[in-house]
C-alpha cells in the first residue's frame, strides 16, 4: 500500500537513512576521539586491519570512495603515524598501504567499539543482521543501475 502523500518526510526512506546515518556517526565520535581519528579514517583502518598491504583502488572500492575523497584521507593517516603509502613492488604505479606499528596497535584500543555501538543501536543481532542486509540490498540496486529500470 502507497503512503498517503508520497513526497511527505515521513514517509520518505531517504530521510529515516539519512538521519540514523547522522546519529550513528555522532555516537561513534567521542569513541574514535579517544584514538584521535574521525569515522571515515576508521572505516579506512578497519579495512587495512584485515588486509594490510592492499592497493589504494582496492581500498577505495571497498569503501565506495573515489581518489579525490580518499587521498586526503590518507595523507592524514600517514601524517598520525598509521598507515605507509608505498609503491608495489609488481608495478610502481600502484600505490600501496600498510599498518605502522602504531595503526596495529591502534586495533586493540578499537576491539570494543563495534559491541559499544551494537548496544547503543539496541535491537538484537538477528535484528541487526536483517537491517544491514536491507542497507547492502537498497545499495547494491542503486549501484547496479536496477533502480533505474523501476516504472512509475
């Protein structure tokens, strides 16, 4: 069933994205101000993490970030000690990224984050799981192009 006024904020899925998206990255701030880095420097760590040593257009495909965005982002990690940016040994253009010691360690001071933020979301993980397979869904459509194809 259609909502009864279609271009009402409340009934827009855009807005109750945006606005939890606001709040969870407000509620993530005075944690990763404790480790003196900003969300999308957290997002970055948490990918090298896992996979220290990936490309730099690896990391930005995972993270859906263009060069532009990225760049930045990463000089001001190099500049705080964390990361390397280097050249591949396979090829030298490609630019490269590992954890210093200290973007290692930072690990451990960041391993309870995730369960702080999964009680201040509240909900139990079954609930979770289900809300970010929603969000993987609705982006995986929109970076398809199959919302395009949809008919009014």
């Amino acid at each position: 069933m259609l909502p009864e006024d279609p271009l009402a904020l409340e009934n827009q899925v855009c807005f109750s994205l945006y606005s939890a998206t606001n709040a969870m990255i407000r509620a993530y701030r005075p944690l990763l101000d404790s480790l003196s880095i900003t969300y999308p420097q957290y997002l970055v760590m948490m990918v090298l993490w896992k996979e220290s040593g990936i490309s730099v257009k690896t990391l930005g495909k995972k993270l859906h970030l263009d060069s532009g965005t990225l760049t930045p982002l990463l000089k001001r990690l190099e500049s705080k000690g964390l990361v390397i940016r280097d050249r591949s040994e396979l090829d030298e253009r490609v630019r490269v990224l590992h954890l210093t010691k200290e973007g290692q360690a930072l690990r451990q001071q960041a391993q309870d984050i995730p369960e702080i933020m999964r009680c201040k979301v509240g909900g139990d993980l079954a609930q979770l799981q289900q809300l970010k397979q929603l969000c993987d869904n609705a982006l995986k459509m929109m970076n398809t192009g199959k919302a395009d194809s949809c008919e009014v």
